[in-house]
C-alpha cells in the first residue's frame, strides 16, 4: 500500500463513521425527540399558546425574525400547538424504526426548529446541540442499516456495512468535538474554574442540584477534583477523532461515563441526552461488531417476522412519487458540495465564538451568545426563588406562584420551586428580561391565579429573593406591580 493510501485509510479510520452507529444515532435521536415532545406538552398552554406566558404579539416584538419563521405561531390556539406535537411525534416514531428516513428526518428537523424558534426563553444548551447534530445529520444516510427502508431493498445495497466517508461525517464528528473544545477555551478563562471551585460552587446551587448532587455537594475535596478531570476531559476531546479502535471506544465511553454522572447530580434539562448522541456516532465497528454478535438472534427474529409481513415497498411504493433520475443526479453532486460546506460553516462559528476572528459589525447574530460555555467562564454564585402575590376583587392577598408554596422565608429545597429545567430556565432569565417580558408573565400569573382562586385577580406583585451561595446573604429584587387585564 503507498504512502497516499495509508493516509487515506488512516484518514477514513478517524472521520468515518460505521453505519451502525449511524443507525443507533438515528434510534436514540428518534426516541429522545419523543420524550422531549411528551415532557414538553406537560406545559403546552403555558409556554405555547396565547394563554401563556409568551402570546404571539409579545414574541412578535421581542424576536420579530423568529416569530416569522415558526410554524407554530400560525396561530395561538391550544388545538393547533396539539396538533403541531402529535404530527412531529409521528415523524419522530418515523425517524426512529427508519421509514421514509431521509424525510422523516428533515421533517423532524424542520419541526424541532420551529417548535425551539417558538418560545426562546425554555431553550438549554442541549436544545442546541440536539438541533444542530441532527441538521448535519441529514446529509448522511441514516436508514441504511436497522430500518424498515434497509429491510425493503430486499439486501441488495452491498455498501450497508461499508463504513461512510466524507465531508459530513467529518462535519458531525468535527461539530461534537467543537463543544468541548469552546467549552474549554471558556473555562481556562475563567478563574473559578483555574482554580478548582468551579464545580464546588455549582453544587451549593440548589436549583440545579437533584438525586445524588445533594450528598456529593458534601464532598469538597471531591468536587474539586471532578473540576480538574472535566477540564482535563475537555482539552483532551480532540483525541476522540484521533484515536482509533478500542482506545476510542474506551475515550468515548468515559464521555458517556461523565454525561450520565451529571444526570445523576445536576439537572441540565436535555444536555446529557443531546451529547450521548454526538458520541454514538464516535463508537468504531469493533464495537458494533460485538454489539451485532451479541443481539444477532434478537435482530434475527424481528427481521423473521418482518419478512411474514407485506413489503413495505410493495405496499406504498406505487403511491410514491419517484424523483427524476436527472435530479437524483444533481442532488447527489451537490451533496458534497453542502457537507463541505456545513463543515468549514460549524469550524468558523466556533472559532467566531471564542474571539480568535472578528463577526462583521452588521452580523444579526453574535456567536459568542451561541456558544458551549456551560458554567463557563462565570458560574453561577446565587441561588433563589420566586415570590408572587396577588389581590382578589375582595381585597384579599394570595399566592399566585404557581408551582410551589413560597414566601421569603428560604424553602426547605429551593429546587422544588422550579417543577423542571424548562421553567427554571425561563424564570430565571426573567430577572434580565425585559419590561415587556414580565408583563406578559404577570398576566400568566393572573390568569392562572383567578383559576387557582376561583376569582378575578386585580394585580400581582412579583419579587425573586436571591441568595449567595458563598455568604448566605439574601437580596430581593422587586420588578414591580401589574394590573391585571378586566377580562
């Protein structure tokens, strides 16, 4: 073999992703758009509609471009966000056993955007990743193995184990990587995190604190240590494109390790599960390899049944509408042409994002607002909690929180005031939010508290109680009093 040819092989061993993974990648991000839809309808009106804290005409002027993009403010009713939900859940059930995959994937994409572009303000860094890896996703052929569309081309694609190479696959391999490495750049400007109580800071946090978090926050020393190997683990992540083989799948599952230590101490809303799709798309074929041996009759079995049953391209195929081979062939010339420029779009943004080259000045977007900094370089040194009241036509005062009981005595888990991570984010971005902002959140609350109370409410008066993790020392800030609509 030449000198061209070994780093060609080399190259692909390290930018290559097995069609296995891609298929377990497709799977698990099928199934994580599910639950994220079934978690998110439990604030449906809420966060969605116009009964909620962010109508149409407030979203209008906070994010005008936003507000034209999305499909889901075509209308403010409870009926057509329901609607919305259950048609991107059947795409995602789609996505996930591989039918119609390519379509179902951008439809699925097409939704998530439209659903994150609705209500900015619940949005985590997990939401992002989530978006972004399942974009550069669309251009790799995902139902190639382990779907209904593998399973109707009656075996004949000879290329299903070969693994896929190209400008894609280095984009979604490059894109994971990039998070950790902003995140890095971030952090080694930080001062908490350079000198170790970063992650001891993070755990006295209580909002973010839950399962396990609240008895390892008792081990200082430990934390400490935990805030070396994250930052360790960060500079290191490079490696999981340069490795190869076991030494890989070791690296990788030492990620994964991380992720799912986090999910068992902090809540980062959809964080852990968005990253672990990124790193499945790293596991080399000695994995699958394994994998497939091991689940082999099981696999066997389900693809018994499924051959008992009508073909699915037998059932639907004269129903579908084939595209011209003309313009199969254009697409599949411009493909490479897209993934190179996917790529070279995600290393830019990136290098954007931490300061090394300058956004032009009339850029409607800043990347350094759009970037992995997760804690970083400034984490968080104050906890709190809300407290709400109201007046009733009778002239009585009440609690119009609507999650928890709260006063300005401290609760007994200030955690429990926030009933998940995409309240606490909104809530706790209201303290920055604008006059408007939290006009719109005092209505909600003044809609939500008549139906609590079982009469009109006049007005309510909204204050959050911060506390110092370092001191203990509580501060409020009162954003005021606000009449409530007559009707």
């Amino acid at each position: 073999m030449g000198d061209g040819s070994r780093v060609r092989a080399a190259l692909a061993e390290r930018v290559g992703i097995d069609a296995r993974a891609l298929a377990a990648f497709r799977i698990y991000v099928g199934l994580l758009l599910c639950a994220d839809l079934l978690l998110r309808a439990r604030d449906l009106s809420a966060f969605y509609t116009d009964a909620g804290v962010l109508p149409r005409d407030v979203h209008a002027e906070l994010y005008p471009t936003l507000s034209r993009i999305s499909l889901h403010t075509l209308s403010g009713a409870l009926w057509w966000q329901a609607l919305l939900f259950t048609v991107a859940f059947g795409f995602a059930l789609l996505l996930t056993v591989g039918y119609r995959t390519r379509l179902s994937a951008v439809a699925s994409w097409l939704l998530l955007a439209s659903l994150q572009a609705r209500n900015y303000y619940i949005l985590n860094g997990g939401d992002t990743v989530l978006l972004v890896v399942l974009f550069v996703a669309l251009f790799l052929p995902l139902g190639r193995r382990w779907s209904l569309d593998a399973r109707a081309s009656d075996g004949t694609d000879t290329t299903a184990n070969t693994p896929i190479v190209g400008f894609g696959t280095a984009a979604l391999l490059t894109q994971v990587v990039l998070i950790y490495a902003t995140n890095a750049v971030f952090k080694f400007r930080s001062d908490a995190w350079m000198a170790g109580r970063a992650v001891p800071q993070i755990f006295q946090v209580e909002r973010f604190v839950v399962l396990l978090g609240p008895y390892i926050s008792e081990f200082t020393t430990l934390l400490v240590a935990i805030n070396w190997l994250w930052v360790a683990m960060l500079v290191a992540s490079p490696l999981l494109i340069l490795t190869r083989r076991w030494l890989r799948a070791t690296l990788v599952a030492s990620y994964m390790g991380a992720h799912l230590a986090m999910r068992l101490t902090m809540d980062l809303g959809l964080f852990t599960e968005a990253m672990l799709t990124g790193l499945l798309v790293f596991l080399p074929p000695v994995v699958w390899d394994h994998v497939e041996g091991t689940v082999g009759p099981f696999i066997n079995g389900i693809g018994g049944w499924l051959d008992s049953r009508p073909r699915i391209d037998a059932a639907v195929q004269p129903s579908i509408a084939v595209l011209p081979a003309g313009l199969r062939r254009s697409a599949a010339r411009a493909l490479p042409v897209a993934t190179a420029l996917v790529l070279v779009v995600g290393l830019l943004w990136q290098v954007a994002a931490v300061g090394a080259v300058a956004t032009p000045e009339k850029s409607p977007v800043e990347p350094e607002e759009h970037s992995w900094k997760l804690f970083a370089p400034n984490p968080p040194a104050n906890d709190g909690w809300y407290v709400t009241t109201g007046e009733t036509a009778a002239g009585e005062t009440v609690d119009v929180y609507p999650h928890a009981d709260t006063s300005f005595g401290r609760p007994d888990h200030i955690a429990d005031t926030y009933p998940n991570a995409r309240w606490r984010k909104y809530l706790i971005g209201l303290q920055h939010g604008s006059d408007r902002r939290i006009a719109a959140f005092a209505h909600y609350l003044c809609r939500t508290g008549a139906e609590t109370h079982g009469e009109r409410l006049t007005e309510v008066e909204i204050t959050f109680v911060h506390e110092s993790v370092h001191t203990g020392e509580r501060t409020r800030t009162d954003f005021g009093t606000y009449r409530c609509p007559s009707s």
